[in-house]
C-alpha cells in the first residue's frame, strides 16, 4: 500500500511538474565525481589508461576522419561545433557529452572510475605547474619543437587524425601553455558568474574567462573551437564547467532545473569578467566565418591583449569540412530561443536527448554529484 500510494504521488507528481525534475528518486545512488589532484595515484592511472584504450579502439560510426574511438569524439565536437558555442545549449550539450565520454570509457574500457574534473582556479595563473600535467601520474606537459608536440607523458606517442579546426590531418598532440592566460581561471572570475541571478547572464559569463581560461591557458589543439578535445585535459576541463554550472543551479533549486534560455544562434558576447573588459572570448579576432560578430571581435587577449594569445586570430586554418546542413540536425526549438526540447546530438554516440534531460544531474539520465 505504502508502495501504491508512492507510485501515484510520483505518477501525480510526474503530471504536474515540469519535464527534468519528476524523476529524482531514480537516482538514490549517486555517482561522485572528484577533483584529479583529489585522486589517488591508482584512480589517476585508471582514468590515463582508459582514455589510452579510448584512443586505441577503432572508429566505429563512419565519418570521415577518425581512426579511433578518441577521435570520434574529436569529431563529433568538430560537427557540432557551430551549434554548441556562443548558444544556450553550450553548457547542456557539453554536459551531456562528458556523460557520454564517461558512459564509453565504462562500457567500452572498462573503466570503473567515475569522471575526474579539473579544479581549475587551483592552478589558475600557474598550468605550467598543475598536477594535471605531470608526466607519469597526469596528462604530460608543455609542448614544444617546431609544432609544439607534447614531450611526455601517456599520450606523447598518439597520432590524432582529426584537426586542427576542421581537417584531417596526422599530427601530434600539441600544447602552448601560457600562464597569462591561464589566469583568466582564478576563482574571483568564477564567482562573478556564480552570482548571476539567471542562466541569460551566468551561461555567458561562465563561458567567458573561466571556459577560456583552461582552453587559452592550455593553448595549442585546446585552444581550438572545433577541434580541442584532441588533448586528452579537454574533458577534464568541460566536467569543471559541468561542477561550476550544477553548483550555480544547486544554490536554488529546483528553480535552476528549469531555468534554460539563450540564442541558438551563436551569440556575440560582452566583455568578460576580469578581463579589463576587452576580452572578446573565442572566436578571438573574429574572423572565423559563421560565428558571431564575423570581424567585428577586437584583436588582443585578455588584459587588453598583454597576453599575447589571441593577436592574429587563435585559430589555425580549419580547411573544408563537411557541409554543416547535412550533419547539424534540427535542434527541436521553434525558434531561435533555446528551450527545455531543445534537442542534444552525439551524432549517433549516444542516442539523441532534450535539454530537460540533461537540466538535472540528478536525474534520471544523470546521477552524480561533484565532491
Ligand atoms: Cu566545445
């Protein structure tokens, strides 16, 4: 009986209340994501070699482009680049992949761990130094030579097919650290856009200086809009942004599990946060096409450009992808305001989801917690 009357409560409760927060009790064992320096050497080295058996299993959808498993997450970034950046889809769809990565490295690699997040203020102003980078019990360090290869660690020897921006080329995995711009990642930028009071003002702040920082910081293939998750700390640093977003939504709840606007369209952004104000985010000097602002993005980084990243434009040459109509799929919105149906694509990863199914992480699609 007791049973029956919880069942009609959640059925009753399933009617009423919006999609994204009905199915909670589904999730009564969450999963805990940890900060990397937190982990101890083993969970490290697990989460190293099931990103090295990641990289290691042949490529399965049909693109064009990737050898491996690796790089077809590469890829399906690179597709879905111009419909997940400078939108209000940026933090769900990003969301949703780093589930989707962490779902493959279960099923797939055997990885028993669950996704390490980068706690990026820590080593704000100092990536040259992070754990992250070490070069046994982290993802290697600086690059350097002529394309900025990175010299050590487990991923020294791999040959990423995909990239940079949107070609196919082999090339080593590549890194320009710049402490700089690595700063823009300090906490006091984190907690400008903690207390924005609506997702319409806290999405793009969170996108600014803290989203810029681990990927300009970091610099090389990171630094890439399309094609950054061919180094292996992307998804340490997308998981952050995830803890960042659901920490913002957790301080008022359940109000933030349906609070979801922005263009989908990609947008120009204001001045960031902590920047002096002339920090243009990516795309930089504005001159990759289809992106907001298509030249009108002042040249200079941030600190009004004393960083010396974004002058001359950030990116390399993307070449000539895939036509973006035949692989972009219709997002689901009726128009341009990104909604709670706004669909997801891992372009057949995973299977397609809403932006209500991704609004909880603990959810029913979703069950962990950041600690
Ligand atoms: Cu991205």
């Amino acid at each position: 009986m007791k049973l029956l009357i919880l069942g009609l409560a959640a059925a009753i409760l399933s009617q009423a209340a919006p999609t994204g927060v009905s199915t909670r009790a589904a999730c009564a064992t969450k999963s805990q994501r940890k900060a990397w320096h937190t982990l101890t050497r083993d969970e490290k080295l697990a989460y190293l070699n099931a990103e090295k058996c990641l990289m290691s299993l042949p490529a399965e959808l049909g693109f064009e482009g990737p050898r491996t498993r690796f790089d077809e997450f590469q890829k399906l970034h690179v597709f879905a680049t111009s419909t997940v950046h400078f939108v209000g889809a940026f933090l769900p769809w990003h969301r949703y992949l780093i589930h989707t990565h962490e779902h493959v490295l279960k099923t797939e690699c055997n990885y028993t761990g669950t996704h390490p997040y980068w706690d990026e203020p820590l080593d704000a102003g100092n990536f040259t130094h992070s754990i992250l980078l070490d070069p046994e019990t982290g993802f290697g360090g600086d690059g350097a030579g002529p394309n900025n290869c990175i010299q050590n660690g487990p991923f020294k020897h791999y040959v990423n097919a995909i990239g940079p921006g949107q070609s196919i080329t082999d090339h080593c995995i590549d890194r320009q650290i710049n402490d700089c711009t690595s700063a823009m990642a300090a906490q006091t930028n984190v907690d400008q856009c903690m207390a924005m009071q609506n997702f319409s003002t806290m999405w793009p702040c969170l996108e600014g200086a803290p989203h810029g920082g681990g990927h300009g910081g970091i610099g090389g293939e990171m630094l890439n809009l399309w094609s950054s998750p061919g180094d292996p700390l992307f998804y340490l640093h997308h998981a952050y942004l995830d803890k960042l977003w659901w920490q913002w939504q957790a301080m008022d709840l359940p109000l933030r599990l349906q609070d979801i606007t922005g263009s989908n369209q990609p947008v120009s952004f204001g001045p960031f946060p902590g920047t002096n104000g002339s920090f243009p985010g990516f795309p930089g000097n504005g001159s990759i096409p289809g992106f907001p602002g298509n030249g009108t993005f002042p040249p200079g980084g941030p600190g009004n450009g004393s960083c010396g990243m974004f002058p001359g434009g950030p990116f390399p040459p993307v070449g000539t992808g895939p036509p973006r109509t035949n692989l972009v799929k219709r997002d689901g919105d009726p128009g341009n305001v990104t909604t709670l149906g706004h669909v997801l694509t891992m372009f057949g990863m995973m299977p397609n989801v809403t932006v209500a199914d991704v609004m909880d992480v603990q959810g029913g699609l979703l069950c962990y917690e950041y600690i």
